[in-house]
C-alpha cells in the first residue's frame, strides 16, 4: 500500500490489493495492476478514446436486483440504447453515411450476458475442442469399464467353487454381492486415486506443451482438477462399480451349487458368462475403431494444415515485439526509434533482413477497415473490408513474399494525404501510397490491372480515393492457417498518423539462440526502458496458432491408443479365458487327430468373428458421428476412406494378433494331459 509504480513512465501510487484469486474479467488473461478508467489515454497514448464516445472499448457489468432476471435488464434498457443510437444517427460523423447503413447502425441494441461469460476469446476457441476430448475420455471410461466388467467376470468363473461353497454354509446373495461389489470398489478407488495422482502432474506438462514459455505463465486457465472435478470423479467411480461391477456380482451370487461342489466346472465347454464377455469384448472393438479414426482424422488434420503453410518459408524467421508509445514516445519520436533500429539490426551478424509489422501473423488478431475502390460499385452490404497491416520497407523481402506487380514500399513512401475519412481509426491524414494482395486484386479488379488505380478509407458517399496501388503480392495467411486467405492492405508505417506497437521480424542466417543476445543488446542500447516481449520464431507462431489441432490431435492419438489397448487386452483374455475353459474339447479333438493347425484356425475363427461384429458396427457408427467433428476438420471429408481404410486394418491387425497368442498356445496342448484337466 502506497508504493509506488510507474506504468507508462507514469508515476502512481498503490492504494489497494485486489483479492488474492481475482484475475480480471478477460478468461485466460490475468490482470496485475487496475487503474482509474480516467487514465485511458496515458494507458494507450496513441488512442484517446474517451474523447470520442463512439469508440467501443468499455465493458459494462452490473449485478441485478434480487428478482430481476436477465431478460428483464435487457429490456428496461433497451429504450435507453435506442434514445442513444438515434442521437448518434443525427451527430455530423453520420452526415455522409449512406441510408443502408443508417438504417444497419439504428438496428443496434443492447444485449446482457452473465458476467462469467464475458467477452473472451479463449472461451470460444477452447469450447468445441474440449467437448470432443470430453467424448473421447467418456469412451475410454467405457472401455476401461468394459475390460473391469470382463474382469470382473473372469474372477467370477474362477471362484465359482468359492461361492458355491459360501452358498452351502448359509451365506445369503445378498452378502455375497455386497462383498464383490466391495471388492470392485476397491479397485475402482484405486484407480482414480491413480488417475487423480496423474491429472494433478499432467497440468504443468500440457501448459508447457501448448502454450509458448513467454505466455504460459500468463494464461490463469488451470489443468489441476478443483472441488467439483473431485466430486465428478468420486461419483463416475461409484456409477461405475454400480453398473459394471453388479452384473458379475449377481452372476456370481447364483451358482449352482450341487453340480459346483463336484468340480465339473472345468468340463463345461464355454460357461455361461462367455457370451457376455465376447459381447463386451465385439463392443470395446466398436469403440476403440471409433477412437482410433477420429484420431486419425485429427492427426491429418493437423498435417494438412501444417503443410498449407502461411503462404511464405518460415525458417530461420524470427519475429518480437516493442511499443515504444507506452513509455511516452510521440509519433515522430517512435517513427525514428524504429528506423534507427532496423539499421542497427540489419548491421548485427547473423542477420540478412528486418522489417517491421503493426499486425503479427497468425496471432489471431485483426485490423480490418471499410474502403472505396476506384471503379468498383460496391453493393451497400457488400463495402470492401480489407484486413489491414501497416509495414516497413522490405517486410515482403523479408517474409519472402513475391511481388506479382509494381513495387515494394520504399524509405521514401513518407508522404501523407491531408484529406480523408476518420472512419476506421485513421485520421484525415492518409497514406498517399498502398499495397494490396492477390485476393484484393482478383475480387475488386478482375479484368483490369489495379496499378496506378486508387482507394480511400471509409464507404460514405463521396469517400476520396488517394492512396495510390504501388503493388500486389502474393496472397498469405492472416490470423491463423485454417482461415480463408481475406483481401488484405498495407500501408507504409512511416507514412502512418499512428506508430505504435510494432513486430520485429528478422530473418537470420544463424540459429535464433546464437542472435537473441545481440538483439536485445541493440533495444537496450537504444532505449533500456523499451521491453521486448514475446520473441519466437514463425514456427512456434504457427504452433501457437494450431495449439487447439495439436491438442485435439496428441490427445486424441493417446486416447486412440490407450483403447486400442484395452480392446487387445479384452480380447486377449476372452480368448486366453476361453482356450483355458476348452482344455479337454481341445485335447479331445488333437487325440481323434485333429493338427495344429486346425486348431489354430478354430481359434481364431472366434477371434475374427468378434473382431468383424466390432468393425460392421463401428463404421458405420463413426461415419454418423464424424459429421459432429465437421468443424474441427481441415482438408478432408469427415468419411474420409484412407483414414477409415487404415484405422480398421490397423485395429484388426492388433486385434488378431492378439487373439493368435492364445490360439497358438490351444495347438500346442499335450492332449494326455489335456484329458486329464479339470
């Protein structure tokens, strides 16, 4: 309490501590300092909103009256926000608007949401893969049930002596089902309490995984499992030695005791729970196939959109960001920090090109702002929309990007128009030249080069178009790979009324271990108060903004195989179960001259059998479902066959192997001794 801190080379005085847990109100972002709303424009220096109430920037919560639910806020203010946008409509900003968007901006209302909701980003990106993960954890629950459930009854079979014996001396079903369904408590608890034990050592591991070091330790989503994750827990182990633990319980609790206590179990061929177990063991197939084709269809995913690339070589690129505008440099001031360090850069060893960059790619974020084309009559739903960067010279050199047409921005593209729109941000001081992309060129200039031709900021009427088209470059991506390529614009920053925070991007000879040192040696030399943040290379940029792919797709594949794992070992002991019941029949047919192989193929004729009931069943089923992972999808059809084709093979194939080991091992019974098994 009352230190203090200077924040944008303000001074400010501490006068209180929020409560220890309260990140902000931006999910995933946690806030460390709080200042008045007043301090806008120290806050951000190049964007003074509050001297225009048009500007959207301000988040508004309330807490409702006791009684008063949400509905009924929204539509007691609503009056309220349409007195306000009708007065907006008549301020001298909206004299040239056209009557489309007059009537579009009058159609604003007001719309409530419950304060955990919020506006974030984070939450809507995170919502539909986690969904997915938890389908998947929910079928490895029902596999790890299924095999608990085949266990269960194996355990039964053997101790069908046992229980018999209990029977015979007075004990009541009721108290034998009680103890077994004890004893599968037991071994439930002792796996969640394994599996808590996991999930709590997992949380560092995928945060370091899926998230850049410089960001991981500013993101306050945790992984570790709170109160209500425990009790999810405890309750899904109970349901489940309920409903899996029962049926084995009951079975057991019915043994025939007469035909039990004069060891004719062991020549039973098959028992009576084998139906069963083999019913469960074609169901863990079904669901491990299921598994297994959408991790596939996630991992090709992943690839193809990896190998789409962002349009330009990503090796040995490096990309930071500064914003000198924080700490109280004016435009001229930050215009020549910047130009100052690009020099100093491109002279340090090890690096062949700077430029610079307003919008980072493939971060996810955008600029984008209405424009006039010269000789395009835009329909008045259809106003060009461009997203927008402001660049350095050279950043297209740098990137690698061609140049289709004209030229790249140069040192001398300085110069500004003093006419214009406001709209969009910019004031009337606009670039005189621009630079757009293939996309923009093929959609507002098909059939006429656009060098030479003009666009303005702002769709009124009347919108002058002065900024000259000096260039067109190949089409790359924006905010993340899986996004159409958009018409794009660039501007040259040193003609910009705004030089804010910008991207280094750097492109070295050298590993970027060998060049970060000098890097930060040459900010600090300029400025030691000017922080640089958020260093990577485009590749980790590219593996930021596919970390939901990647974790959808990593886990996705450890599901896959963690059920196809539990369906072998299902299957294995069905089989091994099985061989063990036959012993005699076994023997019986190998001492009447039956071979090996006949053997062999007697087994696994089951094992084919229950293998093909699985896979007739699970694809069609994953064909049905695969259309509700549509939109996680990038490339590919959600019945995509080569993925279908190769998840069944490979299934099958570990499956029948499996199921080999304990057919080989039924031809290989000594039939004498066969004959002799009891």
């Amino acid at each position: 309490m009352n230190q203090t801190l200077v924040v944008n080379g303000h001074n400010m005085t501490v006068i209180g501590v929020a409560q220890a847990g309260f990140d902000g109100i931006q999910l995933g972002h946690a806030t460390k300092v709080f200042v008045p709303v007043a301090m806008k424009a120290q806050m951000t220096p190049l964007w003074d909103a509050m001297k225009d109430r048009r500007w959207r920037w301000v988040n508004a919560f309330g807490r409702l009256k006791p009684g008063v639910s949400i509905k009924q806020a929204q539509a007691a203010l609503q009056p309220f926000m349409h007195s306000m946008i009708e007065m907006e409509v008549k301020e001298p900003a909206f004299h040239n608007a056209s009557d489309y968007a007059r009537r579009e901006f009058l159609k604003n209302s007001i719309e409530l949401l419950p304060g955990s909701q919020g506006q974030s980003y984070l939450r809507m990106e995170l919502s539909t893969p986690l969904w997915v993960l938890m389908a998947l954890t929910g079928t490895v629950l029902l596999l790890a049930c299924a095999n608990l459930a085949n266990l269960m009854l194996a355990r039964a079979a053997s101790r069908e002596r046992e229980m018999a014996v209990r029977l015979a001396i007075g004990a009541g079903r009721r108290r034998i089902i009680g103890q077994l369904l004890v004893e599968s408590l037991l071994l439930s608890t002792l796996g969640a309490t394994l599996g808590l034990a996991l999930a709590f050592g997992a949380d560092q591991f995928l945060l370091a995984a899926y998230l850049p070091a410089d960001s991981a330790g500013e993101v306050t989503i945790s992984a570790i499992p709170d109160v209500r994750i425990l009790l999810f827990t405890i309750a899904v182990m109970f349901l489940t030695v309920v409903f899996f633990g029962l049926a084995p319980a009951i079975h057991s609790s019915r043994a025939d005791v007469a035909p039990t206590l004069k060891d004719q179990a062991g020549s039973v061929v098959g028992g009576g729970n084998v139906a069963l177990r083999k019913g469960l063991v074609a169901a863990q197939v079904t669901l491990s196939l299921l598994l297994l084709i959408g991790a596939g269809l996630f991992l090709r995913t992943l690839n193809n959109l990896r190998d789409l690339g962002p349009g330009f070589s990503a090796e040995k690129l490096v990309g930071f960001n500064l914003d000198p505008s924080l700490n109280g440099y004016a435009v001229e001031r930050a215009r020549n920090f910047y130009l100052r360090l690009t020099d100093d850069l491109a002279a340090t060893p090890g690096v062949r090109a700077v430029s610079l960059a307003s919008m980072r790619i493939l971060e996810g974020g955008e600029w984008d702002s209405s424009m006039t084309v010269e000789g395009y009559a835009a329909r008045a739903d259809q106003t060009p929309e461009p997203y927008m960067n402001s660049i350095s010279p050279g950043y297209f050199a740098t990137l690698g990007v061609p140049i289709l047409a004209g030229r790249e921005f140069t040192s001398k593209d300085t110069r500004n128009l003093s006419h214009g729109h406001p709209e969009d941000g910019l004031n009337d001081h606009v670039p005189a030249t621009i630079i757009i992309n293939e996309s923009f060129a093929k959609k507002y200039f098909a059939g006429r080069s656009p060098l030479g031709l003009h666009l303005g900021f702002g769709s009124d009427p009347g919108t002058r178009t002065d900024m000259e088209i000096i260039g067109v470059v190949k089409d790359i991506k924006y905010t993340n790979l899986r996004d159409e390529i958009p018409a794009q614009a660039y501007i040259p920053y040193l003609a910009s009324p705004y030089v804010g925070g910008m991207t280094v991007y750097l492109r070295t000879t050298l590993d970027l271990r060998q060049v970060i040192g000098a890097v930060r040696r040459k900010v600090r030399d300029l400025d030691p108060n000017v922080p640089v943040y958020a260093m990577r290379t485009t590749q980790e940029q590219i593996d930021l903004s596919l970390r939901n792919e990647r974790l959808v797709a990593s886990l996705s594949t450890v599901f896959g195989a963690l059920a196809t794992l539990l369906a072998v070992i299902g299957l294995y002991g069905v089989m091994a179960y099985t061989v063990a019941r036959r012993t005699r029949e076994i023997g019986i047919r190998m001492a009447l001259g039956a071979e090996q192989g006949n053997v062999i193929w007697m087994i696994m004729r089951e094992v084919l059998l229950l293998v093909g009931v699985g896979v007739i069943i699970g694809v069609p089923l994953a064909i049905g479902l695969s259309s509700l992972i549509k939109s996680q999808l990038f490339g590919m059809a959600p019945h995509d066959p080569v993925t279908l084709t190769l998840a069944t093979i490979g299934l099958a194939a570990v499956a029948c192997l499996a199921g080999f080991v304990p057919a080989l091992r039924a031809s290989r019974v000594d039939p004498t001794r066969a004959l002799r098994y009891e």
